[in-house]
C-alpha cells in the first residue's frame, strides 16, 4: 500500500492550511469563548469547495476522493475542530447519505445548497432517552393520507438552530425495530418544528448544538429518503 500523497491531495492539503490560519485561527479563541457559531464562515467553507467535497460535480461537490476530503476535515479541525464539525457534518452525516440513497429530485434540490454552504443540513439521530440507538427511536412517523407526520424530541444536534432541513430518523413501527426506521428530508421551517440552544458546552463551544422537537410535523411522501427499512443502514 501506498501511502504517499499525490500532487493533487499536497495541494488539497496545502489549500485547506492555507484557508484554515487565515479565515480560521484568528477568530477561533473569541468564537470559543463566546460560544459563537460563525455562519459567515460556513459559507466561505462552501465558496472555496470544503463542504461535500467527495459528492459528485452534477450535484455540487468536487468529487474528491476520500484521502483528499480527509485532509480537509484534518486542517480544518488543526485550526478549530468546531469548523471541522460543519464540514464534517454536511458532507458525511447529511450530504453522503442524500447522495447514496436519495432520488434525482431530492439530490438535486439540497445536494447544491450544501456545498455551497448557502444552505446547511443536519443529522437528526439522537434523542434524550435513547441516546443513538436506532432501533430503539421514540420518534414516531405516521402514515397519512398526504404522507408522513412526525413527532419526537433530538438532542445534541450539530448545527441543528441554523440549518435548513434537518434529517430526520423516525421508527415507523417499533415491532419492527431497525426493519421499521426511516429517515426523512424535513425543512426546518415546518409548522411544529421547533428548535432550542444548547449551552455550557465543555468543549467545541462555536459549534452549533440544539435540541429539536417535531410536534405533529406534516411531510410528503418525497420527503423519505429511501425505503423504510434502508435509515439504519445510512448510520
């Protein structure tokens, strides 16, 4: 095995230094202290290609292979791992799982938006009392007539107060466990969608962390992402 870097992911990672001691560093400590997550930076993350930098160029992304979108993530983080979090959290745990197992329509709508950073997503798995464990979800997603309704709480949701969609892991019939989870595309701006920060943080304190709450939350049916049965495998 090889393990020497080519030119091009030298000059990935020579970029991404680059843009992470002069856009990064200098702000990182005052963003800490003061708990701030810096939106304005996200967007530059999108400008310059560090968010979804493995998603393919039809959607946005820079199809990078994944040595290159690691060296990102790891001169990111050097300078300040809670703009590592945005990059991280974009690309692999919302931007991925879209990629993979979402329809042409749904790549196309969020895909572009996140990453270019004028729009951010997040990953709706954990919850209060259960923790990350998925088979086990206490948020509930019901059949209707028009779609999906979708009731539960998350916590410790990464980027959760300023994203735009959030996905959404929901147990659709908890007989089933992990045979009954699906995930779902939902705008943050849906009526019963609400969000709260969280504060007093022991580290990563300019990264973004809310509690989410869907009360009665109506979706379509195009808003699944995937097949019911397919969320747990998007972990």
């Amino acid at each position: 095995m090889d393990f020497q870097l080519s030119d091009e992911q030298k000059l990935i990672r020579e970029a991404a230094r680059e843009f992470a001691e002069r856009e990064i560093l200098p702000t990182a400590r005052e963003n800490d202290r003061a708990g701030r997550f810096d939106r304005e930076l996200a967007r530059k993350l999108g400008e310059v290609g560090f968010l979804g930098a493995p998603i393919a160029e039809e959607y946005g992304g820079r199809g990078l292979d994944y040595i290159g979108y690691g060296l990102i993530a790891e001169e990111i983080g050097r300078a300040d791992s809670s703009a590592r979090t945005v990059v991280s959290v974009q690309t692999s745990l919302v931007g991925g799982p879209i990629e993979k197992w979402g329809t042409e329509k749904q790549k196309n709508r969020w895909l572009p938006r996140l990453c270019s950073g004028e729009g951010l997503g997040c990953f709706g798995l954990t919850e209060p009392d259960t923790g990350s464990d998925a088979a086990n979800l206490r948020t509930r997603a019901t059949k209707t007539d028009s779609g999906w309704s979708i009731s539960g709480q998350k916590m410790w949701i990464s980027l959760g107060n300023h994203s735009d969609f959030a996905l959404i892991f929901a147990q659709t019939d908890p007989a089933k466990k992990h045979r009954g989870l699906a995930a779902f595309i939902v705008p943050t701006n849906s009526e019963g969608f609400t969000t709260q920060e969280i504060h007093g943080k022991l580290g990563l304190r300019a990264s973004d962390t809310a509690e989410i709450s869907l009360d009665e939350v109506e979706v379509g049916d195009e808003a699944l992402l995937g097949e019911v049965g397919t969320a747990s495998k998007s972990r």
